[in-house]
C-alpha cells in the first residue's frame, strides 16, 4: 500500500486572530501545500505561505499530523506547525483559493460563516493557541 500524499500547513496566529483560506471546495483551509522534491517541510511551508498569501513565516514548532478525507476514500496526510508572522499582516489572495481571511480566534467552530473547517485544522489551531507564544505575542 502506497502512503498517502503529503501536505505540509501552517498555523498563522496574529493579534488574536488565525489566516485561513478558502479552497475549490468551499472548506476553510490552513495555508501550505505539498514539499517539492527534496525540500524540507519548514522550507516548504515557508514557501507555500508566501505563494499563497504574499506573507514571511518564520516556522515554529510541530503541532500535529493525522490523515484527512479529502474527499471519499482519498486521504492525505497533514503535518501543522505552528508559524509566526514575520513582516505585514496584509494577506493577498492567490489564484488556488477563493478567500484569504483573518479570523478572530473565539468565532472558531466546525464552521465559519457557513464553511467547514476540518476538524483536525481546528485541533492544531487550537494546539497553536495553547503554546507559549513569543514575547511581542503574549497577553500583558
């Protein structure tokens, strides 16, 4: 059996709010993608961020793998690291999503605004929220 494809996202929390995107399939989704040949997954994600948004990441810890069903019966595996904005917060939107939006953390849930987010982005979200944050990022 053939492992399932491999796709890196990133989990971008800023002033009390996450990026997420908007796919061809109407779901919210963390930014990221698959690694080219050869490179890493902080590389890769790094990459993805700013292809995908136009944003600098700097790449913090790991904070979950597991198998999603992207559609039925084709899963890919998803690898979340927590990442911190490195530069401007203005977001613009790529050709491969609909929407790229700042989402405030408490309007969180298995939907926004009428989408679904997958339930694992949700737990790596919440894993992020959950970590000592760096300095400029921590409640006073």
């Amino acid at each position: 059996m053939t492992s399932p494809p491999l796709s890196i996202k990133g989990v971008v929390i800023h002033e009390g709010c996450v990026l997420l995107l908007v796919n061809e399939r109407d779901e919210w989704d963390l930014p990221g993608g698959r690694p080219d040949a050869g490179e890493g997954h902080r590389a890769a994600l790094a990459r993805e961020v700013r292809e995908e948004t136009g944003l600098s990441v700097e790449i913090g810890a790991l904070l979950d793998e597991h198998l999603f069903e992207v559609l039925p019966q084709r899963f890919v595996k998803i690898v979340a690291y927590a990442c911190e904005l490195s530069g401007s917060t203005k977001a613009m939107l790529s050709h491969e999503h609909l929407d790229v939006r700042w989402v405030p953390l408490d309007q969180l849930g298995e939907t926004i605004d009428g989408r679904r987010l997958p339930v694992g982005y949700l737990g790596a979200i919440r894993q992020a929220i959950s970590q000592p944050r760096s300095p400029s990022e921590r409640e006073v």
